[in-house]
C-alpha cells in the first residue's frame, strides 16, 4: 500500500479521501480503498496539508505536481461536514508548499482556509522571455494560454485567512507566484510572453467571501481577480509585485506590467486597510453582466497606477466610492477609463455616481488624475493604442500620436480633498467625447502643492508588504548583459577612435580621439573625431534629440509637463472648480472665488519642470561626456612639452608627401600652414631637429 492514499492509482480527484491516524482501522480503510477506488468520502472538520500527503520544503517538480493535485482534491472536497460544522484546511506556518498551478476548484461550502504558512507557485523559469516549463495550459479563443495558478467558482460563505491579523503583521500567510520567471529578462520578457501569463487567484461568483491577513506576492500577471462579487470582504492584505528596491517605479520594475492588485467586479464589495505595490492598476472596478455598483474601497496605501474604474466596456458602474487612500509615487493616481467597444451606440458604457475623497497622491510619475479612454496597450507593442497609446504624448514618433475619445457617458464624478503633491506631469488629463460629453464633473478642494510631509513618510511601515524576501535572478543577469554590452561598446570605440604608431600597430589608450592621426584615416589627414566635434555630437545625442522626442509636438517643448495646468480638457459639460481647488482645468467653470492655497506653495509648481529636467540630463551628460577626453587632450600636451620643450616661434617640419608644414605659435594655440616648399632646418628643440 502506498504510504498516503493520494498516491493510490485510480483514487477520483474529485473525492480525495484524507490521511487518517496510525490504527488497525486506517490499515483496513486503506485496503479497502485501494480495492475499491470508488469510495467516497469528506475532509474532516480539520485538516492540515500535511496531513493530507502534501510534502513541504521540497522544490522537486514531481512533488510540485502532487501537492497541487492534493490542494486541489481538497478543495473541491471542502463543503459542509455531515455533523453541520465548515471545514479548515490549514497551511502550517513555517512550512513552504511547492505547486504547480493549474488549480481548479469548485463548489466551496462553508470552508476556511487558514494559510500560516506559504504556498509557493515553481520558480523554475526555463527562458529569458518567461514562462514556466510543463505548466497545465488551456485553449481559449483558438490561442493556448497557461492556466490560473488558483482557480475557484461557485463559492459560498468561504474565508481566506491567517491567523496573524493586521496588516502590519510580518508572520501573515504568503501565497507567492513566482513571477520572476514568467516576467522575465527586463525589457524583453513581456515582448514575448505579452499577456500569455496566469493570474495567481481567479475568483469567479462568490457570495459572502472572505479574503484577510494574506500576503500576495510576485503574481505572473493579474494578483487577485474576483468577478460576480457578491457581499465580499478584503481586508489586512498586502501585495508586492517589484524587481527592484527603488522607492518608485522604473522601467526595471515596469517591465512586471500587468501585475494588477484587487481586480473585481459585481456588487457590495469591500475593500479596506490593505497596501499594494505593484505595476499596474492597484484597485480596479471592473464589468460585470449585470454591472458593478455598491463599492467602498479605503484606507489604502497603493504604488501602482492608481486607484482605478476600468477598462469599462459597455456595461453599468454606479456608486463607487474611494475614500481616505495615499498613493506613494504612483504612476498614476485617480484613473477613470473606457475601452475600445464602449461606444457602442446601442448600449454605450456607464460610469457614473463615483467619489473620490481624502486622496493624497504623492509625487505621481506620470497623471496624477486621468478621466477619459483607456491608455492601455492589449499587445506586446506597448505603444499600440487600446484605445489611447501608452507612449502618448511623449513619444509621438514611436506610434505614441493617438489617443482617441471613447463615446461613452460619464456622470457625476466628484473629486473632494484631492491632493497632488510634488507632481512630475501636468496635474492630469479630461478627455471626453464630442458626442457623448461628459456630465457632473466637480473638483472640490483639488489642491496641486510641494507642501507635503514627504520627508517624515516610512514607506516600509506604510507598505509592510516590501518587508518580503527580494530575490529577482533576471535582473541581474540583465545589468550582467547590459555591463557586458557597454564595456564591448567602449573597447570597439577605442579601436575605432585610438591611434596606433609604427608597424606594430600599438595601441595609445590616452590618445583616443586626441591623436594627430587615426588608423583609419589615410597618413596625411588628421583624425576626425577632435574634441570639439565629440563635444558637439554628445550634446546633440544627451540634449536636443530627448527633447526633440519627447516634446516635439506638445506646446512649449514638454508642454505635458508643466505642472501649472491639465494638459487636456475636452468634451466636458456642467465642468466646476469649488473650494481651494487652485488649478482649473480649462473646460471646468471656476466656482473657486479665488480661494487658492498658499501662494509660497504653488509658486514651486508653476515651472515646466519636463525642460529643465531634459536641459539639466543633456549638460550632465554632456559634461560627463567631454571631461575624460579633455583630461586625455591636456595630458598628451604635458607629454609633448616634456618631451620637445617649449614649442615657441616657428617650427618647419615636413609631411610624409613631402609638403612644407609651419607650426605657429604655443602649445595648444599652434597654428598650422602648409605649402609647397624645400624642408630646411629652422632651429633645435631640445637636441631634436
């Protein structure tokens, strides 16, 4: 017999059958099983992984695979005991399971699973591009896409939980993605797998669900996704999707995109006391059939792109509430959004009822407020506009020019004590429709201010979910490729740019792109990369061609920078401006009465920081640039007045043609003639002629 009556051949998934205690009666029970594979049979009232045949601590495949069969016979077992009490399973703390994914469950009755420990999803990435080797795979819509990680339906009255309450708490339970592996090298990962990766849980109809006290880290793609919510709870949770340590979010750490927080939709949800970093929507309110609507999200702590309602298709979202938030360096802060497929003129897309109150958005990278269609990319391009382009307005000339307005109907949309503190960009962007205009917008108290407490803020004690291991082996091996890459670029412009002498071909290091001569110009010419030329061409390279790109066609050269007003504001009616709001966007009408904050505050935020930042990265580079070349220039004519002395008056020498050549003047002010002449002696330097 098999020591674990999992491992029986011909047991049903459907009905697992548990590990019972060491008695004559299990011996017999198990031979009856293993005669008798149909038997069936529930969990106990309590049951721990262990217990249960799941081995811990073993990052094996094989044991991978069957912990994951194991989890997902017991869940499907977990409904209502025959004596009326719910069903536990527990994850042990201490312990760290192994899975595969591809879990799929159904049915959950009456059920709590108390996770103490960390279930971790393989990390045993096979490719740069991402992805995991033998993970269970699926078809939808002719295309062949990896399975969620975990995968529930139909549940009722369930509670995720750890026994360590709070949010703070460093001992919570840990449910890890692994998503190093499906993330892949920087930069080019997401080019190859683009979407084609699993979300770490999907939750699908739940009624009376709870979710508290559990970490989610590293999600290959969206963290948590709950669709058909209906009265659910979330609270005391913590999410982390990063790939590096910076208080902000990089194009390393950007390059984990789609790593969405609490993705849900349907009705009276819950969401409060929870932190999220991420790369992506921190919150979003998504479709439903029958809508979403009846959602309070607060007290939250979010680093992502924002507190979202969206992408919004053609369905109804009413009475949305975020109330009481902070957003830490968020890409972007308060984001409202319609798809491509909203307008659809016989059932156009609706979000209306929704207030944002108590928002504090710290310096956000990019809008801190977006209302208008989604700026989004659905393809591997992230400049491909679905239906506004992610590289819109910066990178007009990569595919970033298009950002259409979708036909569908916002209404009564209420900003109230909104501040943006320490803005990168322009405080944000209204873009509706000329045909579906937008109704109701009200600003109230939008403040734009550097009067912050930045400096007094402990992101890690506001984000106790960074406490997390950080182990990302990709990105090391990124800034390997990329060391590897500069260093070969260095040595082929020395050999390109450096002088050699004499038949040996020599090398002279200090005479790069100083030297009378290159190797690969003829003998009689001069080389042609001089220090002015390499001055000019580091400065067009690190100055003009970033802010030819990046603000060519926006007005005043990075016009989306200037923090001093809404970079758009578009197909807009019943627009107001009320309280100390103190930037009005063009198409709101200012009901403010001139109420403004404190002028020594908002007189920082005024300059177009966009040019000053691009004008101050040219020169730095620039200057970074022509330092080492003028310290070699300098040096080569110390070594030339060491070694010939002061070259004072006229000294005639010849050319290798034969051509007369006069050097006037001293050191670095030599002057040189040529002409047709005999070569005579003019006078002795140093015992040299």
């Amino acid at each position: 017999l098999s020591p674990h009556p999992h491992f029986t051949p011909g047991i049903s998934q459907n009905n697992p059958p548990t590990m019972p205690p060491s008695t004559p009666i299990t011996l017999l029970l198990l031979l009856l099983f293993s005669l008798n594979p149909t038997l069936t049979w529930s969990l106990t009232t309590y049951n721990t992984f262990s217990d249960l045949g799941a081995i811990p601590n073993s990052k094996l495949i094989s044991t991978a695979i069957e912990n994951s069969r194991i989890l997902e016979n017991a869940l499907n077992a977990m409904n209502k005991t025959s004596d009326g009490d719910s069903t536990v399973l527990e994850i042990e703390k201490g312990q760290t399971y192994y899975l595969q994914g591809g879990i799929y469950a159904t049915g959950l009755r009456h059920s709590k699973i108390l996770i103490d420990g960390t279930l971790k999803f393989r990390e045993d990435g096979y490719w740069y591009g991402g992805g995991v080797e033998g993970w269970p795979m699926t078809t939808s819509k002719g295309k062949e896409h990896p399975k969620e990680c975990l995968e529930l339906r139909d549940v009722e009255n369930v509670t995720f939980t750890s026994s360590s309450s709070g949010r703070g708490k460093t001992d919570r339970g840990v449910i890890d993605g692994s998503g190093q592996v499906w993330w892949g090298l920087p930069l080019f990962g997401y080019m190859s797998t683009g979407t084609a990766r699993p979300h770490l849980i999907y939750v699908k109809r739940a009624k009376d669900f709870v979710f508290e006290n559990i970490v989610l880290k590293d999600s290959p793609r969206w963290t948590f996704v709950g669709h058909g919510l209906d009265n659910a709870v979330i609270r005391d949770c913590s999410i982390v999707a990063r790939r590096t340590r910076a208080d902000g979010h990089g194009m390393i750490d950007l390059s984990a995109f789609n790593t969405d927080g609490f993705d849900v939709s349907g009705h009276d949800v819950h969401i409060h006391d929870c932190d999220i970093w991420n790369q992506d929507d921190c919150i979003a309110v998504k479709d439903d059939k029958d809508g979403s609507y009846n959602m309070l999200f607060e007290n939250i702590n979010a680093s992502g792109t924002g507190l979202v309602i969206g992408s919004i298709g053609t369905t109804h979202v009413r009475n949305i509430t975020f109330r009481d938030s902070y957003l830490h360096r968020s890409y972007k802060g308060i984001f409202l959004k319609f798809r491509d497929g909203a307008n659809n003129p016989n059932n156009p897309g609706i979000i209306e009822d929704v207030l944002y109150k108590n928002i504090t958005i710290f310096e956000s990278v990019q809008w801190p407020i977006w209302i208008g269609p989604a700026q989004q990319a659905i393809s591997s391009n992230p400049c491909n506009p679905s239906p506004c382009s992610l590289c819109w307005p910066s990178f007009p000339h990569f595919g970033g020019d298009t950002c259409d307005p979708i036909a569908a109907l916002y209404k009564n949309i209420t900003l109230d004590q909104v501040t943006l503190t320490n803005p990168v960009t322009s405080p944000g962007v209204i873009l509706g429709s000329s045909t579906e205009r937008m109704q109701d917008l009200t600003f109230n108290d939008v403040v734009v201010s550097d009067c912050g407490e930045g400096a007094s803020f402990d992101r890690i004690e506001s984000f106790p979910g960074l406490k997390q291991d950080l182990s990302d082996v990709f990105v090391f091996e990124f800034y390997l490729m990329l060391t590897a890459s500069i260093f070969t670029f260095i040595c082929i412009s020395i050999l390109i740019c450096c002088d050699y002498s004499g038949n040996t071909q020599r090398l002279h290091p200090r005479k790069c792109c100083t030297g009378k001569r290159s190797w690969l110009a003829p003998p009689n010419q001069e080389v042609f990369w001089t220090n002015s030329k390499i001055f000019t061409v580091g400065i067009v390279l690190f100055t003009f061609i970033p802010v030819y790109i990046m603000g060519s066609s926006l007005p005043g050269y990075g016009g989306h920078l200037n923090t001093a007003e809404y970079y758009e504001c578009t197909g807009v009616d019943n627009g107001v401006a009320k309280g100390k709001t103190n930037i009005i966007p063009s198409c709101f009408i200012d009901e403010t009465g001139g109420d403004l904050m404190d002028e020594e505050c908002r007189s920082w935020v005024i300059p177009t920081i966009g040019t000053c930042y691009v004008a101050f990265l040219g020169l730095f580079y620039s200057f970074v640039f022509w330092v080492p070349i003028t310290d070699w220039r300098n040096q080569r004519n110390e070594e030339y007045q060491e070694r010939n002395g002061d070259a004072s008056g006229m000294v005639r020498t010849e050319s290798e043609e034969g051509m007369a050549v006069e050097l006037v003047g001293n050191g670095e002010d030599q002057e040189e003639r040529r002409g047709s002449g005999v070569w005579k002696e003019d006078r002795e330097l140093g015992g040299k002629v």
